[in-house]
C-alpha cells in the first residue's frame, strides 16, 4: 500500500510517515482532466469549482464556503474581510501559518495559555489577555479536538470581539451534533495535502451570511465585481480546476479513509493503554472526531524524553512529528512580545515539549503500526 510498485522492498524497513495523502485510484481521475481539456476552464470558478463548493457545504453542514487556493490566504482575507486591526487573542500552540495570518494583516498577536487537555486557547486566559485594543480571538481546534466554542462565543459577545476559527484541522468534526466549521464570525479550513481531505493545496472560508461570503468572494479574486468594477483590495485566493475536480473525486473516499483511521486510533488506545510514562488524549464523548492526528504525550515516567523517542523512530525510519515544537512564540519575529514570555504559557511550553504526533492515516498497515508500537514499547 505504501509503496505497491517496489515489490522487493523489505515491508520492515519502509519509511513510515506520520501522514499520507489517501489518493483515489488514478484511472477515476482522468475522466475530470478530460473534462477540463475539453472546455479550456482551468480557473475562475469552473464548472468543478461551481459544484465542489455546494458539495463541500453540503457535506460539512454549513451554509456559506467560499473555496480557496490554500487554509494561509484563507486566514489573511477573513482577517481582511471581518476588518480587524489592532490585538488578536490566539494560542502559541499552533502551526505558523495561523500567527502569520496576523502578522500579515499589521495585527499584534497576543498569546494566551491553552488548557491542558484540549490543547486548546483556555477561555479564562482569553479573558484576562482583552486589552482595550482586542478586535478578535483567533482559536484553533488542535488535532481537530474542538475548542470550547461557548465559553468562547460568550466572553466574544460580552465584550464584542470577533471569532475567526482555525479549523484546519477539524475538517468533519462535530461537536453536540453540530459541524465545528460552522462556529464563530467565521472558521478556516486546509486542505493540504497532509489534511484528511486534500485538494493537494487548497482552503475554505465559512461565513456566516450570503453578504459575507460574497465579500470574501471578491476578496480572493482581486476585488473584482465586474470588468471595469474592482471593488476592495483583494488578493488572488482562488482554487483552480484540477484542484476542485480532485476535491470533487476525494468526497467520495472519504468516508473509506476515516472508517481506516478510526481502527488505527482504536489500535493505539488498545495498545499504549497504561504504558508507563505515556499518556493519550482522551476522546470526549460529545465529539465525533476525525481521527486525523494521534498525539501522545512523553511524561517523566517513560525511558526516554520525547526527543529521545523521536530520534529512536526516526532510526527506524518512522518519521513521527513534534507537532507544535517550537510554539509560536518562540519564533524569532515573536519572541519578544510581552505576551510570548514562557512564564505566560506555561502549559503550553510543557506539551510542546512532550506531545509527539504518531503516524495515522488510512494506506497505514498492520505491520506498520506493529513497528510503530513495539519501538515505543522497547522504552518503558
Ligand atoms: C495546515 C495548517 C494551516 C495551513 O494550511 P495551508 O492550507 O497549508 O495554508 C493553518 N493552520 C493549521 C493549524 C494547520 O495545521
């Protein structure tokens, strides 16, 4: 499955990645590029990119998705879109792309502590970093686990703020029966090609009303309204042909891939269960989750640290991933902020000290996961 052509390859010394895109098979794709030969469409909201858009909202369960070319431009237009300036709340415990997106908007980021189970923006902290100069939180559903959004919801009305979400990770998720990409002023999606759904680059942003997306369709296509009307400072966002007609094929694998990835996390739970020193993140039982990430954390207990358990995979060509090391406020172009002191965020600078990210996705097989396991079992 990893690599079906290179039939001599020892299945014991196959790298293991912490993710792999799940590609359909190539001859379901060739009929769409046929169909994109034909009509010379290649981008500008195609006849794929017309029916991935409904398609995704459908399957998603919300109203008002404006496709994109990636989940970092996505950021940067909602932040452009919903007019924020000034501070925004958001967690150091996150990929680069979501600081930036501030940054790229002229926008302090001020970082507040997560919560040590959810890995997610605490709300009580949120509370305490609102200056008079907050416009915004900018949370993001780590490992797709969601974020308290009504603690969340509550102190953004109570003191005005808007709430773009992150969800980048959450593609699917729900939480209490409704689809996380639906919460806040607005949430972002990626679709990447290391995301559970993949249009190789690609993003969304979910507003909230038909106004609102029809500002941030103009937003990612330069701003303009017609061929002599361009109405705002946009920029080019747009996902072309090729990319929706991938997006369009992979709706239909979906459900295969993840029924895959719910074994493997089953698998892990079974079999790291009560190890010394390892400890899992507990799945909530109001949460239909993706199973697109598996954290663990490497406490005291265990043989090694996180690093040495790193390193002792990477020797075995299993490329676990330190998922987030270093936070974002570490980073040079952050570090300085008063908010960005460790003593600030003390629980995150603990978990991206001991979180490792285990190889989960649906071409994984039973010997892979077998040498996976037994190499984190060789430490305890
Ligand atoms: C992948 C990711 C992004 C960026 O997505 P792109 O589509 O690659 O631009 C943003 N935020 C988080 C949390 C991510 O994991």
């Amino acid at each position: 499955m990893l690599d079906g052509l290179n039939v001599e390859m020892d299945p014991n010394n196959r790298p293991i990645y912490v993710t792999r895109p799940y590609l359909p098979p190539l001859e379901e794709f060739t009929p769409y590029l046929e169909k994109i030969w034909e009509s010379h469409w290649l981008t500008n909201a195609g006849p794929f990119h017309q029916q991935l858009e409904p398609a995704l909202a459908g399957h998603l369960g919300v109203g008002h998705l404006s496709l994109f070319n990636n989940a970092t431009i996505s950021l940067i237009v909602a932040l452009q879109a919903l007019r924020i300036t000034g501070e925004v709340i958001t967690t150091p415990f996150t990929f680069p792309a979501t600081t930036h997106s501030l940054l790229w908007n002229g926008i302090r980021p001020v970082f507040a502590d997560i919560d040590p189970v959810t890995l997610n923006l605490d709300p009580a902290r949120i509370e305490r970093a609102i200056t008079p100069h907050t416009m915004a939180i900018m949370p993001v559903h780590c490992y797709g686990m969601p974020c308290d959004y009504m603690a969340i919801q509550e102190i953004a009305d109570r003191r005005g703020l808007k709430v773009i979400y992150d969800a980048a990770h959450a593609f699917g998720v729900r939480a209490d029966g409704t689809s996380v990409a639906g919460l806040g002023d607005m949430s972002v999606l990626s679709f990447h090609a290391t995301k559970v759904f993949n249009t190789f680059e690609g993003g969304a942003i979910v507003s909230r009303d038909a106004e609102m997306k029809k500002r941030v369709d103009y937003l990612k296509n330069f701003g303009i309204a017609d061929e002599v009307t361009v109405v705002g400072p946009g920029i080019n966002g747009k996902m072309n042909e090729v990319q929706a007609a991938f997006g369009l094929l992979q709706l239909r694998y979906l459900a295969d891939g993840q029924a895959r990835r719910q074994e493997i996390d089953r698998y892990y739970r079974r079999e790291l269960a009560g190890l010394r020193g390892i400890r899992l993140q507990e799945p909530l039982e109001r949460v239909e989750g993706n199973y697109s990430y598996f954290p663990i954390r490497v406490e005291p207990g265990y043989g090694l640290t996180r690093d040495g358990l790193y390193d002792a995979l990477r020797a075995r060509e299993i490329y676990a991933r330190r998922y987030f090391y270093p936070l974002m406020s570490e980073l040079p172009m952050y570090r300085d902020m008063p908010s960005a002191d460790p003593a600030n965020l003390p629980v995150a600078t603990r978990a991206a000290r001991q979180i490792l990210c285990l190889p989960i996705y649906a071409g994984l097989e039973k010997s892979d996961l077998d040498r996976v396991v037994s190499v984190i079992k060789e430490h305890i």
